[in-house]
C-alpha cells in the first residue's frame, strides 16, 4: 500500500496531497492511485476521486476550511486495486499565508554506494510570498534526532551528493526549501537509507561504436525485472524525447547515443532501474573527454592509413636522393601514388619508386638530383577504404641544403673510387707534447705516393709516410707561434688524387696551444726556487712550455705583469719568474696558473719565513761572487799558446788587459819573476796595455812564459810555450802552453 502520505499546500478551500508508492509493485507496475477522505472526528470514508490519479500527488477540492481531514490511499495495476493505506494524520484544511516556502517532497535516492549517495527532491508546492533561491539539505543516522547541515551554502539545484558516509550505516534526510524570506518547513523524512552498494554495482561507461563512431554512454544493470524501465536523465532531469540523444536497451544494458555531440552535451548523465533496489548510476561528461572521444568517432567514420613517420628525404651515399614515408601497416592490396609538383611520377629511368608491406615503407629514388627537383613531393595511400597522404615542401634554403648534400655526396662517391682520405687532417698532442698533425687513408696501394706541404712548400719529414698503414702523421716539435700556417696533404696515384687542408690559425691555433697547455699542466711540477746573481728565481718544470700558453703568475693573489722588478720567461722545459733585486716586499705566497680553456693548473710556493732568508743570503753570495768575477783581473787577448822564434830575432809578447779597479801586471819565465833590463823590457801603458819584448833571443830564452793579471777581486795567470831555435835547424814541433788558470785574489 502507499505510505508517507503529507500535505503539500492548503488554501483554505484545497489541500495538495503526496505520498510515497508501495513498496512492491505486485506483478505489475503500479498505474493508479484512489484518493478517500474523511473528517478526523468521523470513521465514514467518501471517495475523492472516481478516475484514477496517475501521479503520487493530488489536490482534494471543496473542503471545508477549518476542518481537520483524514486521508487513505490505494493503488492500482493490471492486476487490481490493493489495500487502503494506513490513514494519514489529521490536516487541518487552512490557507497558508506565511511567507516562508512550504516542504519539499518525494525524497528519493540513486546511486548509493558505500560512501556517497545522491538525495534527490521535487520543489514545493507552496513557495510563500517571494521565488524560491535554493535548498539546504540536512542529515542525522537513523534514529538520532541530530541533524547535520551538509551544505553551507543554499544549492538552486534539486540534487545534492552526499560523501564521506560510513558503510553500512543508515541515514535519513530532510529539505528546507529558501527563499527571500527565509528558510521554510522542512520536507517530510526521507525513507532510511543504508550506505551500501547494491550487489554487482556497476557504473556508466563512455565510449565510442567501433563499427558506427557514435558516441554513447553505457549501463549494465546488476538486476532487472520485467517491469524495470531504464530511465536516463541529464543533470538530474528526464532526457525526454531529445533528438539529440538516443536510448537502446537490450538485456540488462542500456545505451544512451549522443547524435551529434558538442558542448551542449556536458553536464552529469544518470540512469536508474526502476522495479529494482535502487540499482543506478551516473557519469559526468567533460569537455576533454568528450573531445578525446570526438576524434576517436571522426577517425572511425573517416578511417586513414596511420603513419609512423611521414615523408622525409635523405641523402644517399652516390648522391641519390630518397623519399620515404612509413605506415604503421600496410595491406598487400595497398594503391599509392607519388605527386611532384602537381604531376604524377611513376618508376622508370631517373628514379625508382618501390614499397614494402612487411615494412609499410613506400619510397621514391631520385638517381640525379638537380635544380628541376625543387618543389612540393606528396604520397597518397589509399588501403581498402582507409587513406592518407604525406607531403614535404622542398623548397627555398631547405632545398639548397639538400641539393648541396647530394652534390657533396656525388663528389664524394667519385673521389673514394681512387685514393682517397677516410678522415680528413685533424691534431692530436702527444704526452710529450707534441703535436701531431695526423690523416687517415683508403684504397691506396704500394704505388701511392704521399707528400706534405706547408704553405705550398714541401715538407719532407723525417721518417717517410707508409700508406699502407692507413694512417699518416706529420710530428711538430716545440710547437709555437712560428708553427702557424696552412698545411697539405696530397695523395695520389695513377687513379686520382686528393687532398686534405688544415689552416693552424686563429681558433685551430688556440685549440692546439690549449691542448698542450691540458698535457703541460698536468705535468707541472711543484714550485722551485733557484737563487741567481740577479736575484731569486721560481721555475716551474713541466713537459713543455711555450709563451703561448695562458699562463698567469700571481704574488698573494695579484697577478704579476712582466717588468724590470718581476721578470718572466721560459723555456722549452719550464717557466719562470724571477724577482730581481729582492726586499721584504716581495714576500708571500707566489703561483703559477696554466689555462687550458677548462681547467686552472696551479702551483704554489710560500717565499716567506726562513725560505726567503736563505734564498736573500743566497742571493747576495751570488751577487757579490758575480761583481768579483766581472771585475777581477784580466787578459782580455793578444797572446799566442805558443810562439817559436829563431835565435838573434826580437820577441815581443803584447795583450790588452781589464781590471776594475785597474789591475797589477807580472811577467814571469818558468815560475820566476822576469824584471824589466836591457835584454828583457817590461811595459804596462794605460792600465791596458802590458808587453814583454826580449831583444835579440838566444836558445836560453826558451821556456814557459807566463803573465799574472790581478785585482782585489782576483786575476788570473796566462801561459805561452817560447821556443828558440839556431839558424839552419829545422823549425821544432810547437808544445802546447798550459791552459789559462785563474790567480785566486
């Protein structure tokens, strides 16, 4: 029997009945309610309607205003009328002026699940005085009399989803309609509900007809009677007869078709199963997916060939050309054609064009490439009824690149038929720094001759190129600036020639110096110090070094420039920065940095403490050691080793002598000191000038000579072997003088 029979609305005249339908249906579903009526305080019921009410809400007419009613009501199918329901509650018939709305009603539910629901509810009867501007829904568990507002803000829809329930619990609802005025009665209480799925629940599926490209939303129904009815709605209201949307049922499952789909197709689909408990669901179209399936349907209703790569070209090793494209899989009945310029190209002399299914390639050889190809290539594939087509614009400086690429690829073909270079001259730098200018070869034999040239003159190494070897390089010892230049090298034989080009400047030139710079830093040595007579010299050692190099000194930090204080230079095996003239200023911490574009290679010595006291006392040893050596005394030249004369003739033993100050100067014979007489006469003129001259020599004048030049600083002795012989002997063989000694000071 119906039950939950309210009052909807009362004008003092009428009152609006609603009710809720029978709980089971019986064999059939139910068609028709008879509404009776009587007053509260008699038991005599009257009929209030003779022809059936279709609907579960109904307005009782000539009432009796004042009067409290009393309702029942039956329902009716195929089968019959069943039992009246329980009677209502007395209603008293009186208008309603208040200007708040009246209740909701028809409280019902749909896709329950074990968290969530959604509550729906049709708008009162009664709106008071002003329009009604929304609902606010409450909710208690089941037999408690605290109720939760589940919405802050009024919602202008009749629907509401409820989340975060606890599965298994039961709950009750109730709706206060809103409007201007305030908030109204609340709905009577919704039926409890439980928060548990229907066994074997399933939800909506969107999707697209492979065969058709409709797209449609899907339900499969967990149970289903022969009365149940699959009832689609769209946001909450019946779809109707929409000519836009199509409903299919068959079985358990029912299809809703979008025709002709666009955005005025979003928004949330629900269907429900009726004759059922409450098996239902619903599903909430979106822009994206809604799209994603657009293209999905317009793919299967305009089916196309898919491709994995589209047309490109390359360049082939002879200077062919290739156009290609790939599809995904191609039939063996597949048709195609090639489109050059607007014009169909078929196979035949100049270029080749071919497929392969196993591949899906389809491709087009050009034999000779020339300006004429320039333009627009197309492929169209047509496989059963799926097609497509792939374009490529060659054209402008795209085209010139490739037309240049065939060319080079054409030349290239030509010269490795005879002789010919594998990798062009390229520099590598040996550990020892080295550079080598090195090539590789192919299709050489004995006959090949190879040769290397700098600026176009010829360079004829030490070791000769073996091209056999397949390899050849040109080794540049203690590389620097002087080695700047344009090299060659020419390989030929009676099949061709070629040759290859290495321009050693500007950037090729730092790239070199900054290789060997990489090798030279890692081998750099620590700091040494090297005392000298002008001053105190740092030397760092390394594998090679040349000014070229980006090196930097720095004395706490600061990087010292080249001057007359801090002097800096190298040689092949290191670099070093002397400070001349030391003072207390020049201590601290000194480095070296070697730059090789990437990595600082750096080096350190710490020129303080006891290091510069030593390295300063070392320094003045050595200077005071080099002024004595620069001023001592002297022979600056004039004299013979050895000198034979003959007899009765003059001898005169003359030499310039430097000393500062000015030297003394002593003549002596065979360790004795000779003294200036008549027959030996001893000059010194100028404090330069010294001279021996023995007049009229006898065989008594031979012997060993010798001259002592000194100064405070010292001097030195210089010998010279005299030799005498008579008139009429053989001239003797001359003896060595012994070698010049110094005379210590």
């Amino acid at each position: 029997a119906p039950h939950g029979i309210t009052m909807l609305s009362s004008d003092g005249s009428t009152i609006t009945l609603a009710w809720r339908s029978p709980r089971h249906c019986g064999g059939s579903r139910v068609n028709a309610y008879y509404i009776d009526k009587r007053d509260a305080d008699t038991l005599v019921w009257k009929e209030v309607n003779l022809s059936a009410v279709t609907e579960r809400i109904c307005q009782v007419d000539n009432l009796t205003e004042g009067t409290f009613y009393e309702f029942r009501i039956q329902a009716g199918n195929l089968a019959g009328v069943g039992v009246p329901s329980a009677p209502s509650s007395p209603m008293k018939c009186e208008a309603w002026t208040f200007p708040e709305p009246g209740p909701a009603y028809d409280l019902s539910f749909r896709e329950v699940r074990g968290d969530s629901l959604v509550l729906l509810w049709k708008a009162p009867v009664y709106c008071g005085s002003s329009a009604i501007s929304g609902y606010f829904v409450d909710m208690a568990k089941q037999g408690s009399s605290e109720f939760v507002t589940l919405n802050k803000e009024a919602v202008s829809h009749r629907y509401l989803q409820v989340a975060e329930l606890e599965e298994g619990t039961s709950y009750v609802f109730r709706v206060r309609a809103v409007n201007a005025n305030g908030t109204g009665k609340p709905s009577q209480l919704s039926e409890p509900v439980c928060a548990r799925a229907v066994p074997g629940t399933k939800e909506i599926v969107a999707g697209v007809d492979e065969a058709t490209g409709d797209v449609f939303l899907s339900f499969e129904a967990s149970e289903i009677c022969e009365t149940s009815v699959f009832e689609w709605s769209k946001n909450y209201k019946a779809i109707g007869d929409c000519p836009r949307l199509a409903v299919s049922t068959k079985g358990r499952t029912s299809r809703l078709t979008l025709t002709n789909p666009d955005k005025d197709d979003l928004g949330r689909y629900s269907v429900v199963v009726t004759d059922t408990d409450g098996v239902s669901s619903s599903h909430t179209l979106t822009e994206d997916a809604l799209n994603t399936m657009l293209e999905l349907s317009y793919a299967i209703r305009n089916p196309v060939v898919p491709l994995k790569h589209g047309l490109n070209y390359e360049i082939l090793e002879k200077g062919h050309v290739r156009f290609w494209l790939q599809a995904v899989k191609l039939s063996p009945s597949v048709s195609y054609r090639f489109i050059v310029n607007d014009k169909e190209i078929s196979s035949g002399e100049g270029q080749k064009i071919s497929h392969d299914v196993a591949t899906g390639i389809i491709q087009m050889t050009v034999d000779h490439f020339t300006r004429a190809n320039e333009g627009t290539y197309t492929v169209q594939i047509h496989d059963g009824k799926a097609k497509t087509q792939g374009s490529l614009v060659l054209v402008g400086d795209v085209f010139k690149a490739a037309l240049k690429e065939a060319e080079f690829q054409r030349k290239e073909h030509i010269r490795k038929q005879g002789p010919h270079f594998s990798e062009y001259l390229y520099f590598t730098v040996t550990e020892e720094c080295t550079v080598m200018l090195a090539c590789k070869v192919a299709n050489v034999k004995k006959e090949s001759a190879f040769h290397w040239y700098r600026e176009d003159e010829e360079i004829v190494p030490d070791t000769p190129p073996n091209v056999l070897s397949g390899a050849c390089a040109l080794p540049l010892h203690l590389f620097s600036r002087k080695d700047q230049g344009v090299y060659k090298a020419v390989l030929s034989d009676d099949r061709g020639k070629d040759s290859s080009v290495f321009d050693i400047s500007g950037t090729v030139f730092d790239d070199i110096i900054n290789a060997i710079a990489h090798i030279a830093g890692e081998s750099a040595s620590d700091l040494v110090m090297q005392c000298t007579p002008e001053g105190i010299r740092l030397q760092c050692y390394m594998n090679y070094y040349t000014e070229e190099m980006k090196t930097v000194w720095k004395h706490k930090g600061s990087k010292i420039a080249s001057s007359e204080k801090m002097r800096i230079g190298g040689t092949a095996e290191m670099a070093w920065m002397q400070i001349c003239d030391p003072s207390d200023k020049e201590k601290g911490q000194y480095a070296i940095e070697i730059s090789d574009g990437v990595t600082t290679h750096t080096r350190t010595f710490d020129l303080s403490g006891q290091a510069y006291t030593d390295a300063y006392e070392e320094y003045l040893r050595l200077k005071a050691a080099a002024f004595a050596e620069k001023n001592r005394g002297r022979v600056v030249g004039g004299l013979p080793d050895v000198v034979t004369i003959m007899e009765e003739k003059s001898l005169s033993l003359t030499c310039t002598v430097w000393g500062e100050p000015t030297p003394e100067v002593s003549w002596f014979k065979n360790e004795q000191e000779v003294a200036s007489n008549e027959h030996t006469k001893v000059t010194f003129d100028g404090g330069k000038f010294a001279s021996l001259v023995i007049n009229k020599v006898t065989p008594e004048d031979s012997g060993k000579y010798s001259i002592n030049v000194r100064n405070k600083y010292g001097g030195e002795f210089v010998e010279i072997t005299v030799s005498v012989y008579k008139h009429g002997e053989q001239i003797p063989e001359p003896k060595l003088g012994q070698p010049k000694t110094a005379a210590a000071p």
